[in-house]
C-alpha cells in the first residue's frame, strides 16, 4: 500500500483512513498551538485585613489582583480553609482584570486561622492566611472641612457657592471616589473639583479632594439658609464611613408690597364715600416675612384693618390684609375728588420695604332738587 508524506507525517492512501488521520493531525496542532502561546494567570492574592467582632470572633477579609483577562477555575480549586484542613469552603472562582479589595471573607474564632488557597495551571498553588494577629482593617478618619463660602449676603436668584475638602489621614485606608455616596440635605448641585493627585480614583493620605456646592436661592428661601453635607464611604470591611459637615449664609430680605383700593366711582355732596384696601406680597419681591405694615390715605380720615392677619402681626406671603376707610365728601370739595393710599413696612432685616401707592377718583355730582 502506497504512503503519502504530508508535512512531514506518512499517511496511508486509503481515503476513509487518510480523512481520519488528517483530521488527528490538525486537532494535536491546534492543541499544541493552544497549550504554547496561552498565556498561564499571574493572579495574585492576599489578606485585606481583620475585623475585630463582638464575642471574640473576626472577620477576615481578602482581595486579588489579575493583570491579566478574565480568567475562571473550577469552584474546587478556589476554597477557604478552616483549621488547615476542619473544614472547606468555596472562595470566589471568577477573576476580572484588575485590583479587587474585601471580596472574599470569613467569620474565625480567636484562636482559630482561615486560609485561602487558589490552585492556578502548572502547579502555582497560592495560600495566604488570616488569624486574630492578622493587620486590624484600619478604621479612616475622614475630614470635611469648608474652605470657601459666599463673600456677601445673598439675594433670591443669586448663587451661594461653596469648596470643601475632604481628606482622610488614616494610612493604608483608601476611598475609591466612583463608589463614594455624597448628599446635601438641600439637594444642591455638588462637583468634584481637583485633588486626586495621581488620577488612579483612590483617596490617599497624601491627598485633599475638592468639592464644589451651588445653590440658587429661591424666594421662598429664609434666612439664614442652613444645609448639611455629608460624604459616606462604600462600604468596606461591611462598614460604610460618613464625613459630614453643616454649612449656612445669609439671604438678604427684599420683599415688596402691592396695594389696591375700591371705592365708589361717583358721589354727591354731602354723602359718605367708603372705601377698602388691601395689602399683600408683590410676587416680583421675594417671599419673607413683613413686618410694621402701615396703610394711611390721604382724605385725612383714619383707616382700619379689617381681616387677613392669622395673629402674628406678620404679613406673610400668601396672607391678604384688609383695610376700610370713610369720608364724608364736603361742599368745598373739588367736582373729582382723589383718593391717594400708601403702605409702609419693614422687613426681617430691619430695612424698609419700599412704599407702595395707588390712587382712587371719586366724580362729585350735584343733586338736582328740581327733578
């Protein structure tokens, strides 16, 4: 029987043999190139550190490192180990790429060591071992401080602007930002500014991070305007850590008034002309509260409140003040007698509230006795 050389290899020329054997030869050279140029994982393990619990007990905490891609072993040979060999538990199996922290534990009595053992390809067998005298998760202390605030007192529609610092000084305690929870109990806009020096999105010891706050005040704001910001760690070794810090500024009152009057459009002489007012927020003001409110007209005749306050002598906005006022319209009054009101106040400043006026017209007429 005739042989066939085919790169280097004799087949036989028989074709059902010959398909088969092919068929081998590329399967061992896709083998052979697979297990020559796959790359073996460099993962790399390690103790976090350990937990102090109540009752004596631990918790101890592990993290890896893969340069590599993604890489997976069977959940055998990933295990926890109790007491050298008392009793086994399944570790993570699964490795992303990268640096990852606490994410494997274990509760140990005080006495007692827990190991993590990974078996990699060719025999690279890591083991790494946590007990009581293991490093104590370090506790951070982290440091809100303010470092700017607005420079004057603050009008509705105006930016109150704020910087703050946050810092921790605890070593070996790093923050990762992207996974830091930040809140501002008055839900203002809030920005990271400058401060992680070295851009790898850790807060270290060596470094202050930077926070801008912007607030746009409302009319409905009071003064003085009081928030509170805290910034809460993700969680680590099963604690989250909060550095909060309360800050204030001052909104400068700048109510204003608006006034209307009613009265009768025509009058004779000798009749008595009633008229009545009413007093309330211009909404082109802010919302605070006004205070003295006085309402003088200028027929010389005293007017009155009526209605409107809830008690407090405070013009608040959405109340509405009445007022009411006579005159007896005289026989040497001009034929177009004119009604001018005013309103005067204060606001929670101490400042005056600009006055406010309008006007009514009243036409006299002369009875006609004839008709």
């Amino acid at each position: 029987m005739k042989k066939i050389l085919l790169s280097g290899i004799f087949f036989t020329e028989k074709p059902v043999h010959l398909f088969k054997q092919i068929s081998l030869v590329f399967i061992f050279i896709s083998f052979f190139s697979l297990s020559s140029f796959a790359q073996a994982p460099d993962i790399k393990i390690w103790v976090e550190c350990v937990k102090p619990l109540e009752n004596g007990k631990f918790k101890a905490f592990f993290g890896y490192n893969n340069p590599g891609d993604y890489y997976k072993v069977p959940s055998s040979k990933s295990v926890l180990v109790y007491n050298g060999s008392q009793q086994k538990w399944d570790a993570i199996n699964e490795f992303q790429t990268g640096t990852h922290t606490f994410v494997v534990e274990r509760e140990l009595e005080g006495n007692d060591r827990v190991k993590w053992r990974l078996t990699l390809p060719k025999g690279n067998v890591q083991e790494v071992i946590a007990n009581s005298q293991s490093n104590v998760c370090p506790v951070p202390d982290l440091q809100l401080v303010q470092i700017s605030s607005p420079a004057t007192t603050l009008s509705a529609g105006e930016y109150a602007s704020f910087v703050f610092s946050l810092s921790n000084s605890v070593e070996g305690f790093e923050t990762i930002l992207n996974d830091m929870q930040i809140i501002d109990s008055n839900n203002s806009d809030i920005a990271y500014l400058i401060g992680d020096s070295n851009g790898d999105g850790l807060l270290q010891t060596s470094e202050d991070w930077h926070y801008s706050l912007i607030y746009l005040v409302k009319k409905s704001d009071v003064s003085p305007y009081n928030g509170s910001l805290s910034f809460t760690t993700a969680e680590i070794a099963g604690t989250s850590y909060t550095a909060s810090i309360d800050y204030s500024f001052t909104i400068n009152a700048t109510p204003l008034l608006t006034l209307n009057v009613e009265g009768p459009f025509t009058a004779y002489y000798g009749q008595r002309a009633e008229f009545s007012y009413t007093v309330s927020h211009d909404p082109a003001g802010d919302y605070s509260d006004i205070i003295g409110l006085e309402l003088v007209s200028s027929l010389g005749e005293e007017t009155s409140y009526v209605d409107g306050d809830d008690g407090d002598a405070v013009l608040e906005y959405g109340e509405i003040w009445t007022y009411a006022s006579s005159y007896r319209i005289k026989s040497d009054d001009p034929a177009t007698l004119l009604n001018m009101a005013s309103a005067t106040a204060t606001d929670i400043d101490g400042e005056s509230v600009p006055l406010v006026s309008t006007s009514h017209s009243v036409d006299i007429w002369v009875q006609d006795w004839k008709l």
